[in-house]
C-alpha cells in the first residue's frame, strides 16, 4: 500500500464512509460506491428507530467493504446517531491508559487490549509519570465493536485473506475510533513480522490470541472530523509507530466545533518527564512532590468514573442479563476485572497526520443560506468536507 495522502484515494474513502453516516444535508447526491461490494455484517438488524441497526451498549455500527476484483477492503466505523447511548459514548470523556484497555468478558473473565507502547519507558519514563492515554469512551466503544460476540468486527478481520491492503475511516465519533482501531491493528497484526525490534516484541507478541499476527495486512487510515481521541503522549505514540510512515491522515475542517472536542486541560505533569525534573536541582523534589498530588488527585476522579462506566455499561443487568456475557470470552487473557484504570491526563490533541480545510466565502452556496444559519453542525458534515475536497493537497 502506496503511502503518504492521495486525494483521489481519501475521495473513494470519504464515498464509502458517507454510505453509512450520510452527508447530514438535504438534497444532497448519493454516495459513490461503485466499484465496491459490502461485506455482510457489523449490524443488528432488529434494532431499528433512532439507533439505526446499531448494536451493544451504545449502538455503535460498522462496515466493511471489498474493491471488487482485489484484496483490497475498507471498514468504515459509524459516528454518532440521535440515540442518548450514543451520545453517552461521546461525553465519557475520562481517560484510560492506552497501554492496556481491560473490559469485561463473560461472567469472570477480562479481555485487554493495546493501543499504545510501553517501550519507551525503558527510556525516560517511570511509572509514575504521564503515559498514553486515550478517551475512554472511543476505547470501550472500540471494545464494543471488536469483540460483541454476535456482531464484533475481529472475527470479519480474521476471515479476510492474508496480504490484504486494509483501509480505515469513520467521521465524527467514527473517527476518533477509527483512529484507535488503527492503533490496535497496528499492534495485533504484526505480531509475526520479522522487522519488530527486541525493545518492542513484548508489545507485539502480546497480542497474538487476536488471530491477526499472520495476516500480514497493509493498514493506512483516512478519517474525517475527528474529535481528540487521546492525550499528547498517546498521539506521539500514534505518530512513531504509524503516522511517520505517512500511513493515517485526519481531515479536519478549521471551522468545524467538533474537532475541538473533547476540551483540554493540561497539568504540568503532562509536559515534564523525570529528566526535566531532575535537572531542576534540590527543588525537584518539591515539583515531583506537587506533580504526584495533582496527578493522583486526578486519576481518583478518572477512577471513580470508570467504575462508574463499567458498572453501568457492562456489569449491570438490564433485562437480558449483563452485557459482559455477550462479549466474546474465547479472547480473554485475564481474570474478573476488580479495579477501575482510569487515567490522569485529559491534555486531549489531535491524533495522525493533519490535513487541514478551511472554507472560503464563495463556498457558501445560496441554496443552503437559510439551512446554514440554523444548522450547528453544518462545518461538521461529511457533504461540507467533500465540497472542500478541492482544498487537500
């Protein structure tokens, strides 16, 4: 898979993504599918109304494509619907260490899961200081989509042919999972690749049991209004690990509220790592000292929290008995989770390699005056980014 931003190939992707979240405006054209076939599944079929075919807890939704005639395949991750659980989803803006994402897994069982690398604490870091971390909202919804043992995306992967060029995207909400899925294929496949460095391979290795680690796919994203899915740690890791290799674009609209979301607030525990405390002399250990309250203070909030998300979303029985039974245990590599992990950065930045629009005067068609003045999210509309498309490189 050729790297680096190819306008016509974010075009088709746009297309396919456009296909299940819509354009957002009246009138506009159908998307442009042709020469693509859908993969049957990633819906509920009876779950109708305002979660949209939607499945699990917060009604999330997916869709994979193949080019016909090639080993070429997109999966698009929907955005949010109207429904309140979707909703929900994007306002679960507490952190999760991105190293390890731990859910729920039939009665007594934990599946984890890796968005990010560990090994760069060999480097610079310790235990104590600021980590990886991702919205957890994104993460347990990527859980969610990935292992729901009726309707989870992993076993769709795992029956893709080895060598397939395999594309991500979503918009809105999409994105910042599609973002994180690309995360974890990045990790989960490669697990058998001969080019893994000795300080790395534990963080590979560990993600065998996904059955992904010889498929050797080709993995590069293009995503679409994307709200902050990570911290500034998580999204340096994103960007050694796959953006360098010009393989993950973020198309963000300049005007758009929604990339700017979630809000950040950054500590002076988010920036400094021990080498810069260290050097400040005898008042280090002052700095160490109110670091660690603050960051402390803030993970028992995130924790609270989390618990909070895990009782509600996986632990309580609603009826059909608790939703953790319905993710698919035969993944799991742990015992009954007992302890939240919320986190303690919430510095949210943009994740991937940015490519950024802004709209014009002359962009404002007249037809759509009177729709534009009373529509907030008229930036955010995937019919908006296409009608910038002229604007990417």
């Amino acid at each position: 898979m050729a790297a680096g931003f190819i306008k016509e190939e974010a075009l088709q992707i746009l297309e396919l993504c456009a296909e299940l979240n819509g354009f957002g405006v009246q009138d506009a054209e159908l998307p442009d599918t042709s020469g693509w076939e859908v993969i049957p599944g990633g819906m509920d079929p009876d779950n109708a109304g305002k979660a949209e075919h939607g499945f699990g807890p917060f009604d999330n939704r997916w869709k994979l494509w193949r080019r016909k005639g090639s080993n070429d395949y997109a999966v698009v991750i929907r955005g949010t619907v109207s429904d309140a659980v979707s909703i929900d989803e994007d306002l679960m803006a507490n952190t999760l260490p991105a190293e390890k994402i731990i859910i729920p897994a039939g009665k007594d069982k934990t599946i984890s899961f890796r968005l990010a690398s560990t090994s760069y604490r060999q480097v610079d870091e310790s235990k104590e200081r600021p980590v990886p971390e991702v919205h957890a909202g994104f993460a347990y919804g990527l859980a969610v989509i990935l292992f729901d043992r009726q309707f989870g995306l992993i076993k769709a992967l795992q029956d893709l042919p080895e060598g397939s060029r395999l594309y991500v995207t979503g918009h809105s909400q999409g994105a910042g999972i599609a973002t994180l899925l690309h995360s974890f294929l990045h990790y989960a496949c490669a697990g058998d690749r001969a080019t893994i460095t000795e300080e790395d391979e534990t963080n590979y290795r560990d993600c065998n049991r996904f059955g992904l680690e010889k498929k050797n796919f080709s993995i590069k994203s293009y995503v679409f209004a994307q709200p902050k899915p990570g911290n500034w740690r998580y999204a340096m890791d994103f960007a050694q690990s796959i953006g360098n290799g010009g393989l993950s674009y973020t198309i963000d609209n300049y005007d758009d509220p929604v990339v700017q979301t979630p809000l950040a607030f950054q500590l002076l525990s988010d920036s400094l790592t021990e080498q810069e405390t260290d050097s400040l002399g005898k008042h280090h250990r002052f700095s160490n000292f109110v670091m660690a309250l603050a960051g402390a203070f803030r993970q028992g909030i995130s924790r609270g929290i989390d618990k909070k998300i895990l009782d509600d979303i996986f632990l309580k029985d609603t009826g059909k008995g608790p939703y953790a039974e319905r993710i698919d245990a035969t993944f799991s590599n742990g015992d009954a989770k007992t302890i939240a992990e919320g986190g303690a950065s919430l510095n949210y930045v943009p994740v991937g390699n940015i490519i950024s629009v802004r709209a014009r005067r002359e962009d404002n068609l007249k037809k759509y005056e009177e729709t534009r003045s009373h529509d907030f999210l008229w930036e955010h509309h995937l019919w908006r980014y296409k009608q910038l498309a002229k604007y990417w490189p």
